[in-house]
C-alpha cells in the first residue's frame, strides 16, 4: 500500500501572490529544523500558532497591520506584520492564505476586520485547529523585507511555511 504524501504548503506559490519577483522579498534555502539557530527554533520549529509563539518569545501581546489583503475564489490572502505592542517593532512578516468558507461566519468577519492576529482569532473563538509545519527556511532579506524589517539588505534570518486546519 501507498503511503499518503501530506499536503505541503509551497513557498514560490504563496510569494507570487502578492510579489511578481521572489528575490524582491528574499532569497529562502530550506534548513532543517535542528540546524536553525536556537532563538529561531524556538519560535519557528512547532506545531503551535506563530502568535502565541511570537508572544511568548517577546513577552507581550502583538498587533496585527495588514500591508495588503484581497479575496481569490474561496481563499482570502493578506500580506501582514506583527509588532509587538510594547514598542511596535516589527517581530514578523507573513503571507496568509486562507479558505474562510469552512469558518463560522463570526470568525471570518473578525479576521477580515484585520485588527486581530489569525492566530488569536482561532484561539479566541475556540476553534479547533491543527496546525502542521511545512518548512523551515533561511532566508536572505531582499529589498523589501529588508525595509519592513529595518535591517540591511541582505541580513540573514528565518522563517516558516505551515498549514492550519481548522473544524
């Protein structure tokens, strides 16, 4: 019997959503895990949300600022930062794509306000989630997220694709 390959979430295929040139944003190698800097483990290597992780590691609450958001068939995807409230410094940038037809209608209007995190979305309204890590990448800040990071140009960082499954 053939074993299931999970679904993957693809990189080049999130990017091109709001970015015609990858390298405008970054340049990304998939790392393993284990090979990440521990700080970035920590807050990236996990089956949790980013937020919580993301608050955890800051010690204090983020907000959500939506650089760009639109719907596509089913899916809603935006563009976001989180910035810690303490002090408004970016702490991460995203791109979400979400399938909002299996939410209550409740959960979906609140995340398409674009005042609260996802994550403190689903968890606030108790939905059930699974949240599946994808890939861990390092990433090398191109142009863009050099600037919304306020780092220099190729400043080496990294991150995370992961899929959410919700109820």
């Amino acid at each position: 019997m053939a074993k299931a390959t999970p679904p993957t979430v693809e990189l080049d295929e999130l990017t091109a959503l709001f970015y015609e040139s990858q390298e405008d944003l970054g340049t990304f190698v998939a790392v393993p895990p284990e090979t990440c800097p521990a700080p970035y483990r920590a807050i990236l290597a996990h089956q949790s949300h980013m937020t919580v992780a993301v608050e955890k590691r800051h010690g204090c609450s983020v907000d959500v600022e939506v650089l760009e958001a639109r719907t596509s068939g089913p899916h809603y995807l935006r563009k976001i930062l989180l910035r810690r409230q303490s002090d408004q410094r970016v702490v991460q940038f995203g791109i979400v794509r979400l399938a909002t037809l299996a939410l209550q209608p409740q959960v979906r209007d609140e995340i398409l306000a674009q005042r609260i995190p996802l994550g403190r979305v689903l968890i606030d309204h108790n939905v059930m989630r699974q949240v599946q890590l994808s890939g861990i990448w390092q990433v090398t800040c191109g142009p863009e997220l050099a600037a919304l990071f306020s780092c220099p140009q190729g400043h080496r960082c990294f991150g995370r694709t992961a899929l959410i499954y919700c109820d």
